[in-house]
C-alpha cells in the first residue's frame, strides 16, 4: 500500500489559489477575515464551496445544522465513507487559513484523486461544519457537537447573537437549513488539517503537528450587578462598580491559570460593560471566562476557583454575581490508528513532524466521540490566530495538505 502512496501528490499552487479565492469573501479590515456563521458572507463562501465541490464531481448533502456534505464515490459504495473537513466561518478579526485550509484541503484531495484517477474503496466526503467558531453564537463547534450528540438540535436553535437573533432563524434566512438529519451519517474515520494557532511547531522548526491529544474547555459566562451612578459627584465608598468588579475576578483568572503553569490557561475575551458610558460607574458587566488545559482535573479546580473567588470579591464589593457555564468540552485522545495513519503519512513523505497537544478546541474534538479521528497540523507564523494577520507559508499548506491526503486515500484504501 506504502508504494502507491508515494507518489500521491497534491496541486499546491491550486490549493493556494482556492484559499486566496475563498478569503475575498468576508473581507476583514486589516487584510483577514470577517465570515462569521450564517451571515451572508458565510452563506456566499458556502455556495462557492459548493460550486467547486460540484465541479469535482461530489454530490452534496446538508444537515439540518447546516453542515455542509461532499461526497466522493467510491468502489464500494456500501463502505462507511472516510471524512475530511474543517470550518469556513471566521472569527470578526479572523484570518484567512483558521478552518478554510482544512476545508479547501479536502476539497484539493478530491481534485488530485480526480487528476490521478484514482478510486479508493470507501467514498471521501468533504465536511464544512457550521459555527466552529461560537462568537456569534456560543458555545464554539455548536454543529459538529450537534452531530456528535452532545447538544440537542433545539437548544442550538434557541441559541441567540448580541442583537437577539436566533441560530435556527438565521440558518434559514439564509438558506442552508438543510434536511438531513443531523448526526445520522456514519463515518470509517474523520480527518482535520488545522494550522497549529500556537508557537510551537515554527519555534521547532517542524512542518507537520500530529496531533495526539485535544486540551479541555470551559466557558463560564460571568454577571456582575452594582449600580449606575454618576461617574463624578458618587463619592468613592458609595459607589457599587460592576466595572471593577470584573477587573478584580480578572486578575483573580490569570493567577488561577498561572497557578496551573505550565499548560493551564485562562482569560476572558467575551467583555460587555452597561451602559457603557463616559460618565456612568457600570452597573452591569457580562463577561466569559475561557479556561484550557489538557487535564480534566485543573480544568474542574479553575471552574470551582472562579465561582469561590469571584463571589468573595463581589460580596466584599457589595455587588451581585452569578455564573453560567455556556460551553466546554473534556480532553480528547485522538485514534490511535488514525494517528498513526498521519505519523506513517509524514515519515513517508519526508517532513518534520512531532507529536502535539492542540491548544485550541476544533470540530475533531467532538467527532471523535463519534467515529476514530485525528489531526494534522501545520505551523504558522508567530503562533499568530485568531487575528487578521494570521499567516502561513505556502509550503506549510501544501505539505500539511499531502500529509492529510496521504492518511485519508491509506484510510480509505486505493484499489485503483
Ligand atoms: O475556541 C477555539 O478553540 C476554536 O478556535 N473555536
Ligand atoms: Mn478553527
Ligand atoms: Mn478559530
């Protein structure tokens, strides 16, 4: 089998393009990316997918959380299909390559096949999972958590953005309210390219991350009530400051996270202060606590810390507080088998490669309680994500891609 993967290679320079093409749509303001789920723009990058999708020859399928099908016969069509695929929302100030190259990766596995006329055992099908992300709509991996079955379909409906509007809503307006239903596919193995989104692989001077292990979330939505009041004639001791409230519990997280050195980590992104204004002391602040680490047990004692602390200070302050887990997800240990399929994979094609934790969370993470997955990683730039400037090398794309094509056509068995 090695011998006839060896020369499966993948068309770099189209992949490139395609990621260049996709990236036109949702243009950020400084050079990234602003496709966020179910807006127009998401729904523009998912009919261009899938216009390149059709023109490859696949046959399209979507769900009822909008995930997005591409199916690849294959000799046996009976066969469990092997799936590949990643996200094409982006964050407000995303970047080009967060989720898209996992996406477009597999839609360049298809093309290659096609250009090499190859056909393997059991159908591919290429994946766009719905709102990976989770900053319109929390918690992040909302569709493929769906599909894993670790959140009902109504609660993801009922899921609302800063303006009130409804997840189930907004994925009808505009269109991709599909009508399979969700998580009924069954899958031989689900494969995701990722850029790393961290130091560690450029730092190592590595082209490939394969990735054994997902760190845990948690996402505690925090509220802190004082009392408006005005910014100049409350004097200091009666004031009730929401504000600084928060900015307390705050330093209270980043010691929590350090005290878990040197994996944990901890802050928090989501921050909406009322009324937000000059010369108001905030009555209100809502914000959420991200807490990460690839150990259960110090994800568990940050949650409790944060509750035990943040009510200390609130009671000291005079303020009111609660608090909402709004998402997470214990660690994941990816498929053995897979994995190896990814390692083998590099070791064949000659790249760098070590073993990784993935710091960020991704689709894999919840598929993988539902079929054996695993990831491929690739380095980028700074260990800079989740910002416009996000930024990879053609080569590391290209080569994360082969890789990948490599473990999906081995996992999906070439037989012509
Ligand atoms: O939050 C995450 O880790 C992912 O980027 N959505
Ligand atoms: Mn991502
Ligand atoms: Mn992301």
């Amino acid at each position: 089998m090695s011998e006839e993967l060896k020369n499966l290679k993948i068309d770099g320079q189209r992949l490139w393009d395609s990621l260049m093409e996709m990236a036109k749509i949702g243009p950020g303001v400084a050079g990234g990316n602003n496709r966020q789920t179910l807006t127009d723009e998401d729904a523009e990058g998912r009919a261009l997918f899938q216009s390149w999708c059709e023109a490859a020859g696949c046959t399209m399928g979507v769900d009822t959380m909008g995930n997005m099908f591409f199916r690849r016969e294959g000799a046996d069509p009976s066969a469990l299909p092997v799936y590949v695929g990643s996200h094409l929302d982006t964050q407000p100030t995303g970047g080009k390559y967060d989720g898209v190259l996992g996406v477009l990766a597999g839609l360049e596995i298809v093309r290659s096949l096609n250009d090499l006329g190859i056909q393997t055992k059991h159908p591919i099908v290429v994946t766009n999972w719905t709102n990976e992300e989770g900053t319109r709509f929390a918690p992040a991996m909302l569709a493929s958590g769906v599909f894993a079955g670790k959140h009902t379909q109504d609660w993801a409906y009922d899921r609302q953005d800063a303006k009130g509007l409804k997840f189930g809503d907004e994925l009808k307006r505009i269109g991709w309210l599909g009508d399979e239903e969700v998580g009924a596919r069954k899958m031989h193995a689900f494969f995701e390219l990722h850029i790393e989104q961290g130091p560690i692989l450029e730092a190592e001077g590595k082209d490939i991350g394969v990735v054994t292990h997902g760190q845990g979330l948690s996402w505690t939505q925090v509220t802190v009530i004082g009392k408006d009041s005005h910014t100049g004639s409350t004097p200091m001791p009666m004031r009730k400051n929401a504000g600084l409230g928060m900015a307390r519990i705050l330093e209270k997280v980043d010691e929590i996270a350090w005290s878990h050195k040197p994996h944990a980590v901890g802050a928090a992104g989501h921050i909406d202060v009322y009324p937000n204004s000059r010369n108001v002391i905030p009555g209100k602040v809502v914000f959420t606590v991200d807490f990460r680490s690839p150990d259960l047990a110090v994800i568990q004692d940050m949650e409790q810390r944060l509750r035990v602390e943040g009510q200390k200070i609130a009671d000291d302050m005079g303020l009111e507080i609660s608090f909402e887990k709004v998402g997470g997800f214990d660690p994941v240990t990816f498929d053995e088998g897979c994995v190896t399929a990814v390692r083998s994979a590099a070791e064949r094609l000659g790249y760098s490669h070590q073993n990784i934790i993935s710091g960020a969370g991704h689709d894999a993470c919840w598929i993988n309680a539902v079929a054996p997955t695993a990831m491929v990683m690739c380095p980028c730039v700074d260990g800079l994500s989740h910002n416009e400037a996000e930024e990879i090398s053609q080569e590391w794309s290209s080569r994360g891609a082969e890789v990948l094509f490599h473990a999906v056509v081995e996992t999906a068995q070439i037989v012509s």
